[in-house]
C-alpha cells in the first residue's frame, strides 16, 4: 500500500517573515574582517578571518567552547580561518534568526531547512546565491552532492543552500519505550493507522501514572504524518494544501476534512490524559525516558539508536504506517551563507572542509575522542557517561555519511541510506516553488494568526471545534483569500510548465 505525505495534528512551523540588510563579499585573499591580530597570510596566500555560523541544537553543550577550539585548530590549519560557532536552542532558532537577519548583522553561515525555508529567504534577500562559490572553492562538494539536491536547492536557476545529505524520503510512525511494549505486549504488526494506538495509550494511561503516554509537545519542530494515502502534501507553502493522489486534475485541497479531523484526534487524546496537561508549554527534553509514545517522521535505518542517545539510554521499537516517499528532494537541512557574509569565498571553503574533512565533521558532531566519546571496533563510537558534549543531531552540520556509527546502527547504515534515497516514491508536484513576494503582508499576518493558536491545537490543548470558527476567521482577516488565490495561480503555471495540465 502506498503511503503519501499527510499532516496529522497538522502543525506547522510557520516561517515568520524574515529580514535581511545587504552586504557584499570579499575575494579569497582575506579582504573582510580578520580574526588575527596580524593579516599574516598562509601557504595559500589566505589572510585570517573570523567566521559566524548559526546552528540549532536541541540542547547546547557545556563543553562547546573546547570543541570549538579543537575544531579552530583544523580550520585554521586548513584554510587560515577561524569560526565562532553559535549554536541557538531549536524552540528559539526562528525567532533567534529572524532577529538577527532583521538587524542587518554581519555574519557568515546559516543553517537553513525545514524550520527557515531557503525559498523565502531569497525572496527577503537574505542569503546569497552560490554557484559560483561552489565552483571556485567546493569543487569536492559540487560533486559529491546529487544533481536533484541542487535542482531543490535552486531558486530561479540558481543555488541558494548546501544540502546536509543525509535520507531524503520519509517513512512516518510510532516510537514506543521497549519495555512498555514488553511488558504491555504490544502487538505492532495490528498497529496501521494512528488510530490503532490508543488501546495502548489507554493501559498506560491507566497503569503508568509517571509516564506521559502521547509525546507531542508544542514547541517539537516535527510534523508527524498520518497512514491516510489519500493526499500529497503540496511543498513550499504553509503545509495546509494537498492534491489528492487520484486526482487527474491535481486540484488543491485546502484545509481538507481529513486533515481538521487530525486536530480533533489531538483534542480527544488531551482530554483523555494521553497528552501532557502543559504540553504546550514544556519542552520534550525535560521527559526523557518517560515518553511511551512518540511520532517521527523519518523512520530511518539506525533511527532506534539515535533516539535511544537521546532519551536516557532508553530502548525503542518503530512502528512504520508508510511506505517511504519523497518530494524529490526537500530541502530540510541545510546551511547557507548570508547575504551579509564578510568572507563568503572562505565560508563556501569552510563548508567544504566540513563536508569533506571526516575529522572535523565528527569532531562537531561527536566532540573529543577520549574526553566526549571512545572509539570502538571498526567505525564504531560510544559517548562517554559523563560527557559533556553529545548534540545528538549529526544531520545539522553536514553529511551523515562521513558520520562515526554509534551503537545499535547496522553497519551498511549509509548504504541502505542512500537505496532508500533513489527508490522512494516521488510526490508528482514535489518540485514545486512558490514566489511569495506578492503575498508577503498576507503571509506575515497568516503566521502571526497561526503563531496564537498553533501550539494548542498541536497538543489539544486547545478544543478544536470551538477553536476553529474563531481562527477561520482571523485568517480570512489576515488575507487568506488573496493569499490562496496566488498560490493556485502560480501552482496552475507550475502544472502547466510541467506538463501536467494543459
């Protein structure tokens, strides 16, 4: 059976409107802002300078500073640079780079994906284009990345991001805590659409009063998906359109019962007791290990040891509802580089470095050998119990396939990776891009509306039915008519360029 991208709970991080002043760049000799107090330039006739890269981290790390001078060391070896690595809370990253684009700032490196859209911010002129960066100084990386991430990452035939490689499908479902499904016995081959769940959160609910029995917190930056094959989730806009799979026509769907009725499914379950009573409010970092269920969208190979990492050491069963699919290439994870970049030829140099140098992309993402982790047989690490350094999210700073494996990942985990990438089935309207600069007021005042409410509805804090009358009706105050009236213009140029509608 074949699994299409659905919005279940249907929230959304809704891109706030983003600023962004106007800078120029400066020639590989190290013009720009030096990070030395000497411009003593290097073998390659490279002055020093300092670079800025914002990332976000679920938690930061004690330990940054000392990873950042071990990686200072390999950099500025490398290409005579330095960077100051400014890594941002997730729940906070949008708000953090909103402002900071706003106030014209001077820095290098952004990551850029599913929580700030590189389309949108081209249209604010935040970020520049790459090409030719990319041949002068990545040639590595150009070649390394498929051509159908750079077609996703192009903006009016030009490259606007760096894609992180990593899976580029989604297979969505349930993460359930091992010994609960033990000691519950939980059937998962039974469980094949959301729905199915509920008799086990029911008997946790019931007999585990210090667990939360549904993990969805207001302030994830996850989209979970229901089983439903009905619909393809049409990419590049506010995740509230769809085009029915057996629609010949690919007429849009706007806010589609089946998606409202997701909504009124988190309602339920918060009045139920499945959902933590301040879910909105709290972070699911604070309730490691005591999750019984949580939603995931990328149920990828190795996903168990990932999230047992992160949980408390915590072991996971999956429950896949989908098949994997894809939208050809979504721009999810990703770094770009400022319009306002000092140095743009020596951070697209850095960039490369990460995505090329092993040593330097563990040493982000994993810290010190012998001090945050231990090397094990083959490519194996372990964090050390005490470590205080341990993001757990590889995929933010660049391609998982130069990754370390941790324990409980299959060693072909990449190989597998990248079959999924070329098999999984394509959205047919996947490549899609919106302009949204004839509608930006529109799209600021929408994401302001859906900011008021978008947390309690996620969480079912907020009743739906009575909820939805009242923000229907701020939209439409807000210009949601003009704003739906653009999209389908463009989407209907877009059907007819593709050759999928005369």
């Amino acid at each position: 059976m074949k699994k299409k991208w659905f919005g279940v709970l249907a929230f959304i991080l809704l891109a706030a409107t983003v600023l962004a002043g106007c800078g120029g760049g400066k020639s590989a000799d190290g013009g720009g802002e030096s990070a030395g107090s000497t411009d003593v330039k290097n073998e390659s006739g490279l002055k020093p300078v300092e670079l800025t890269w914002y990332y976000p981290l679920s938690q930061l790390q004690p330990d940054q500073q000392k990873v950042q001078d071990e990686v200072n060391k390999i950099v500025k070896e490398k290409i005579n640079a330095t960077v100051k690595l400014m890594p941002v809370s997730i729940g906070d990253y949008v708000q953090k780079m909103n402002t900071v684009l706003a106030a014209g700032e001077k820095f290098d490196i952004l990551w850029t994906g599913y929580m700030l859209k590189p389309e949108e911010l081209v249209r604010k002129g935040a970020i520049q284009p790459l090409d030719d960066l990319l041949n002068q100084y990545a040639p590595e990386l150009k070649s390394d990345v498929p051509q159908v991430m750079w077609d996703g990452l192009s903006v009016d035939g030009k490259i606007y991001g760096i894609p992180n490689q990593q899976i580029n499908g989604s297979r969505y479902g349930f993460i359930v805590l091992k010994e609960l499904a033990d000691k519950y016995k939980l059937d998962t081959t039974k469980i094949k659409k959301i729905e199915d769940i509920e008799p086990f959160l029911k008997q946790i609910k019931d007999n585990e009063p210090d667990m939360i029995p549904f993990g969805i917190f207001g302030n994830d930056f996850i989209n979970p998906q229901v089983h439903d094959d009905k619909y393809w989730i049409v990419p590049g806009l506010d995740d509230h359109f769809y085009i029915k799979t057996d629609d010949p026509t690919y007429t849009l769907q706007r806010y589609p019962e089946e998606e409202l009725n997701n909504f009124r499914l988190a309602s339920k379950w918060y009045k139920e007791g499945y959902i933590y009573k301040d879910a909105a409010t709290v972070k699911s970092a604070d309730f490691k290990g005591k999750i019984a269920v949580d939603y995931h969208i990328v149920l990828k190979p190795g996903v168990e040891a990932e999230i047992k990492a992160r949980n408390g050491g915590h072991d996971v069963v999956i429950i896949p509802l989908s098949d994997w699919f894809s939208n050809g290439y979504s721009a999810t994870t990703n770094q770009s580089i400022s319009r306002t970049s000092p140095n743009p030829d020596r951070a697209m140099m850095l960039l490369n470095l990460v995505n090329t140098d092993k040593e330097l992309y563990n040493l982000l993402c994993n810290g010190l050998e012998g001090v945050h982790y231990e090397k094990q047989s083959g490519e194996y690490i372990s964090a050390l119990p005490d470590s205080r350094y341990k993001p757990n999210m590889d995929w933010v700073f660049g391609s998982v396939f130069n990754s370390y494996l941790k324990e409980g990942q299959p060693e072909n985990v990449w190989e597998e990776t990248k079959k999924i990438n070329e098999t999984a089935e394509i959205n047919p309207v996947g490549a899609f891009k919106f302009n949204s600069e004839p509608v930006s007021t529109e799209i600021a005042n929408l994401n302001a509306v859906w900011g008021e409410y978008k947390r309690g509805l996620v969480t079912g804090t907020l009743d739906f039915d009575e909820t939805w009358p009242v923000l229907y009706g701020k939209l439409k105050e807000a210009g949601e008519d003009k704003y739906v009236e653009e999209v389908k213009r463009q989407f209907e140029q877009f059907l007819k360029d593709k050759g999928l509608k005369k």
